[in-house]
C-alpha cells in the first residue's frame, strides 16, 4: 500500500481488512519522527482515509518504537520564533488530528522505548499495549518545553489530570506496569512481534464486533475534562507546590505544563491544542528550551565522540585500586556495582576497612530504598577483594591510584604498581597534581593517565580523563571505555595543574575570597549565586562541603602552575579558616556553623569563630549590588575556561559545557558556560568585562575574548 523510508502501510498477514502502520526507519538505527517520516505519516494517513478498513494497528519494526522528534531540528525551529514553531506544530496537528478521527477503531503496540512525539503518536490510538520491557515516558519538560504534538492535550483525558500531570512535569521514563496502573496503557503485548500483531488484531476484533466502545474513547479525547471546578483546581495546586519545590523559578515548563492542563480543561480538542501550542511558543520564548536543548545535543555529541575514542579498546574486565579511602571506597563500589572485578589494595587494615565501609554504606543505602535486593549487595561486594599485598595486583588491565594528594607519595605508590603489573593501564586519581609530572616516576609513562572522579564517586556523572605529555591513545582509549563502562561520561583533558574543573573552580573561589575581603556578606553572595544565577549552592555553601583544607591546597596548586594569574591572595580567608581548624561540613563548622536537624541533614547558621575572623582581617561589611557579585564571582570562572580552550586544554566549548554542568553544576537552564557567554554576545560581555579590571590580576580579560568581540564570533561558530 506505502513503502517509504519511515513509515510501511500493509495489511496485516491473513486479515484482508485491518491495515498496520509500520514505524522502521530504513536508514537510522533509531525511529525518529523528523519532518522527513512525518511528511510521509501524513501520506500514509490519506491512503488510509481512502480505504475501507475496519481498524489500524501502529507499531514499531525495530527494537524500539520511537525516541520521538528529532531534537537536533528544535534548534532552526526555535530560531525562526513564534510563527515558525506555531506553523510547525500547526501541521504536525492536522496530521495527528486526521489520525485520531479515522473513523475505524485503532490500536498501538509499544515496545522498547517510547518517548516524546512516539508516545503521542500512541495516544491517538484508542488503545495502547505494551510489552513488558517497554519504558514510556514524555520528557519534553527537560528540554524546557511540553509535548506540543497533543501530548499535554490527550494524556489528560486518558489517564486524568492527576497522573498527566505526574507524566509532563517529571518527564520521567515510567514502565509498563507502572503505564498500565496510570491508565495510559490498556495491556500487556508479546515480546514476540507477531504474537503482538495477533494480540491487536483482536482488540480491533472486539472493537469491530461492539465488545469494546471505541469510539467513546475516542469522542473522550476531543471533549472537556469532567472534572468540577473544585477538582481540578484542588489538582492544580497541589502539582504546583511540588513543582516549585523541584524544579524552582529558573525553569518555566512546568509551571506552563500545569497552565495548560488548567486553561484547556473546559475546551474541545482544537481549542485545547491552540492553548499547547501557546505554552509552546512561550516556553521557546523564555529562553530555557534552547539552553536545555543545546545541552542535549552538547550531551549527544559527547557521548558520541566516548564512544568512537573507545572503539580501539577491550571492556575493562578487573580494576586495582590502590588507596582504600573514602574515595578508594567510592571507585572502588561502582566498578564492582558496573559488574566489573575489583582488588582494593592499602597498606593497612584500617584503610581496607574505611574502603569496605564506604561500598557496604553506599550497597545499604540502595537496599533501604528498594533499588537493591540483599542478594544484590552480596554480588557486588564479593567483587571486591581486598589485600595489602602488590603481587595480588598482576591480574589486573586497570590499576588506580587513590592515595593522599602528595606528589612523593604518588610518585612512590605509582612506581611500586607498575613493578607489581607491568602491563597494565595505570592511572591516577589526582585532583589537581600534573599527571606528566607523575609520570616521571614509571618507566612505561605511555601507560599511564588521569581518572579524576568527583566526589561522591556515585553520584557525580563526569569523569576527566587526563593525556599526559606521553600518554598513549590506547591509554586513553582504556581509560575512556572503562568510564563509559561504569555508565558515566568520560572528558578528555589535556594535562595541566587542576585539569578543567578545578583549575576553572580556583579562580571562582578567589573571586569569592577577594569579595568577602572586600567587605561582601557571605550570606549575600550565596543568595545571589545560588537564588540569583542558578547554582546548585552558593560559594561559601560549596567550599564548605569540599573542605576547606581540600580547597586550600587547590589554591596552593593553582599558585605554584599560574602565579600570574591565580596567585595566592594576601589575605586569604580560605587558607585562615583551614589553619584554624575550620575545614566546612566535615568539622560542622567553616564559613558556617553547622548543626543537625531532625532528618539528620546539616543546617548552616552564622559562625561567631567566622564573624570575628572577617572583622579582624577585611573591609568593613559593605552593601554590594546582586550585579557586581554576580560578575565579580563568575568572570574569572569564564576567563579560566577561554584560556583553557585557548591552550587545547579542552577541544570545544561543547565538551567544556557538559563538564561544566556535570562537574560544577552550572546552572543547566543556562546551557553551558560558553553558550551562556554566547547569549550575552563577546562584545557586550567585553563591555561589562571593562568595569571590573580595576581588581586586579584575576579580572584581566584574554586576549582572545577581546579578538572574538572584534570579529563577532561567537565560541560555538
């Protein structure tokens, strides 16, 4: 009947009056409902109007049904503005629309994934099963937008506001029996395609035959909610206090999900979908969308170029690690975790022991919240054998150093392992140490490289990978494969003193230290650049929860490799508190004073010890604008980051913002910290760059941002 690229219409084998639609992208490992397969859905759509079938089957030929739009075409969209995304959506619509008002009953087979516009594409069906692997989810919402294609719309009069609204705002993947309980999915399909196909066939049996009403369902989709005033608003209310509590004020769609839902429950279908389309296009006009967006594609590309670079090398199959801290420990739990064998070595019991309770810890915590069983937390620490002994280490392809933050030590250690397993890949978990320097001590340097992971191990997603002035592309390669092994994302560095995070880091809390020497108020300074720009917490918050004796000798570092720039302060506040013994959250007590609440979790208060320190040693406290913090706290930040780009640090501003925002978290909702400079354009962020030179070595502006702002370039062309 059609045979095109995207879509296949057939009639289903053995029955002469029921059509499939067949979703299976000739040329993608992947069904995408890019403009090419919808222009072709849209074809199909009018053989169907022209046939006499009795009912329509949809279903995936691949793997997967479909990870819905083709995100990198949002970008051209979003550029073209309000008219172009309503035109757009406008014909997507009519096409939807056309298919929903067949007049024959219609049934989708989900399998795999489901995402985004493939899940809306189901929700024209009157009925929805499912396979029992299948994840569906609507993720749009963390892209900053909605589901445009009917989604927010239809899900309401499916499964309830309730639920959609659960569905929209958390754009979480939900599974089949989860789908199922919400309503969304009406049954469980075969894994087996065919049994599927016979499993539809008799829906649409039913349907036909007046066992099924059909078309009740499919009238329900186009009508009002039924729902009272007093419902929906006691609905709405409740989904936007637990929106503002998670997703906060920086990130519009879900607030305009809620909107949506609220304004289009009284309306019909087509007056509902002019009101999504309205959120739409103000979701787009916010801003957010194309920042989210970009960290996407930024995400994407990355993960891309992991991939290729590990291409050349086997699987890690057992890992040495050599230092059984907490940070030993934390490494040592997720590559068990990532079904990959373990030796934990240290030169003590005790510290065998501090490793083991951090992987027993962090296994006891997944059990309590049933992400685990005890049978699991049995598997995975028997991966792990510890020993004090260096020959255990032999059988090892991995091996990594986890030891104190000393040069010597490092460099002892270092050499010691290589002797113990010749052969291995050898890396070490330095945090700011020249990984070309450390390299000095072995005499197979090709061998060896970075792995610096953040802490907690469990929970920061970036890994820096570290070239050395001798590190091997198979090294690399090694390195790469093995932190896409434990399911997280792998930077690839070259080497300088702090690497990219934390030589951009140093700068930042410098920034902070020269402001609170100033006179600047530490609570202040955190609102602002926690409330105020985005960040996770502010700096003092930060510095507190690393330590202050780790931030310390970070600036130690820092001052030894870029004196010029990132020389130790005068008065240095940071290095005051840690000579006093005020190390942060460690100690309860840092910037703050720290004491537990009724859950246990640390609450900060004022520090008379602190107050009495910044009296003695700043500026009279002064009133500062949220504007001069801001910009006094983040241009060294950006400064850093152009000259790490400048020196090949780091090959793109793309990899440099997905480091950014797995490894700082920098404020997703600002896209990056190069595509944030990009939206305030070189020359304007040139002009505010000017204001602050005055303060010194910290605040010279590069050369190459000065040159950008004269030729109009921005860091992404």
């Amino acid at each position: 009947m059609f045979e095109g690229q995207f879509f296949q219409l057939n009639r289903v084998s053995g029955e002469t009056d029921i059509i499939e639609l067949v979703f299976d992208a000739r040329n993608d490992s992947v069904n995408t409902l890019r403009k090419e397969a919808l222009v072709e859905l849209e074809a199909c759509v009018t053989k169907i109007e022209l046939t006499e079938a009795s009912g329509l089957i949809i279903r995936s030929a691949k793997k997967l049904f479909s990870a819905g739009a083709d995100v990198k075409a949002f970008r051209d969209l979003f550029t073209g503005g309000a008219s172009a995304v309503e035109g757009y959506l406008g014909w997507v619509h009519s096409i939807y629309n056309r298919i929903e008002d067949l007049n024959l009953p219609k049934v989708a087979v989900i399998n795999g994934v489901a995402a985004g516009g493939g899940v809306e594409l189901t929700l024209l069906c009157e009925y929805r099963l499912a396979t029992p692997n299948a994840k569906i989810s609507l993720p749009e919402v963390k892209l900053g937008i909605l589901p445009g294609w009917g989604g927010a719309t239809r899900l309401p009069r499916i499964a309830g506001v309730d639920t959609a609204m659960t569905w929209l705002t958390s754009g979480k993947n939900f599974r089949t029996d989860k789908a199922i309980a919400d309503h969304v999915v009406d049954g469980v399909a075969s894994e087996d395609p065919v049994e599927a196909v016979k499993q539809a066939v008799q829906v649409v049996r039913d349907a036909v035959a007046g066992n099924l009403d059909w078309r009740q369902k499919q009238d329900e989709k186009r009508q009002p909610l039924l729902l009272n005033d007093y419902e929906l608003a006691m609905s709405v209310n409740v989904a936007r206090g637990m929106v503002a509590k998670v997703a906060g004020p920086h990130y519009p769609a879900p607030n305009l999900i809620l909107d949506t839902i609220e304004k289009s429950a009284r309306c019909k279908r087509n007056e509902a979908l002019a009101i999504e389309t309205s959120s739409v296009v103000k979701c787009v006009e916010s801003g957010v969308a194309d920042a989210l967006v970009n960290i996407f594609i930024s995400d994407m590309a990355v993960k891309n170029l992991a991939k290729q670079t590990a291409k050349t090398s086997n699987k890690t199959e057992e890992v040495g690690v050599i230092g059984a801290g907490i940070m030993g420990g934390g490494i040592a739990y997720v590559t068990a975790d990532s079904r990959i064998d373990v030796v934990m070595k240290d030169i003590n019991k005790q510290g065998l022991a501090l490793g083991l309770n951090e992987a027993n810890s962090l296994l006891s915590k997944q059990v309590e919240r049933g992400r685990k069983t005890l049978k699991n937390m049995g598997e995975t620490l028997n991966r792990i054998v510890p020993t004090l002994h260096d020959a255990v280490l032999d059988s090892c392809d991995l091996l990594i150093e986890a030891v104190v933050e000393n040069p010597v030590v490092k460099e002892k250690v270092l050499a010691q392992v290589e002797s113990a397993a010749p052969n291995a890949v050898i890396a070490s978990n330095t945090s700011t140490l020249m990984i070309s320097g450390l390299a000095n001590a072995l005499k197979k340097p090709e061998n060896f490289c970075g792995i610096h992971f953040f802490n907690p191990v469990h929970k920061m997603p970036l890994v820096e990978v570290i070239r050395g002035e001798k590190t091997s592309q198979d090294t690399i390669a090694k390195a790469v494969n093995y932190v896409l092994q434990l399911g997280k994302t792998p930077i690839v560095v070259n080497d300088c003193a702090g690497f990219l995070i934390n030589r951009c880091l140093t700068p930042y809390f410098l920034a902070f230290n020269q402001l609170v020497v100033d006179g600047g108020d530490v609570f202040a300074i955190d609102n602002v650049l926690s409330k105020g720009f985005g960040w996770p917490m502010g700096p003092a918050t930060l510095l507190d929860v690393i330590g202050l004796d780790t931030a310390s000798h970070c600036i130690d570092v820092m001052d030894e490799a870029f004196p010029e720039r990132l020389s130790k302060p005068e008065i240095n506040i940071i290095g005051l508190l840690n000579a006093s013994g005020q190390l942060g959250q460690k100690t309860q007590h840092g910037f703050f004073q720290y004491s537990k609440n009724r859950k246990g979790h640390l609450k900060p208060a004022a520090s008379a010890d602190t107050q009495k320190l910044f009296a003695k040693h700043c500026s009279q406290p002064t009133e500062m604008s949220s504007e001069d913090v801001q910009w006094r706290m983040m241009l060294p930040m950006m400064y850093e980051a152009i000259i790490c780009l400048d020196e090949g640090i780091i090959s793109s501003p793309q990899e440099a913002d997905i480091a950014f925002v797995y490894g700082t978290g920098f404020p997703p909702f600002r896209g990056g910290l190069f595509y944030y400079m990009d939206t305030i354009g070189a020359a304007n962020l040139l002009e505010i760059a000017k204001k602050y030179v005055h303060l010194g070595p910290l605040y010279q502006i590069p050369q190459s941002l000065i040159d950008r702002a004269g030729q109009q370039r921005t860091f992404y062309s």
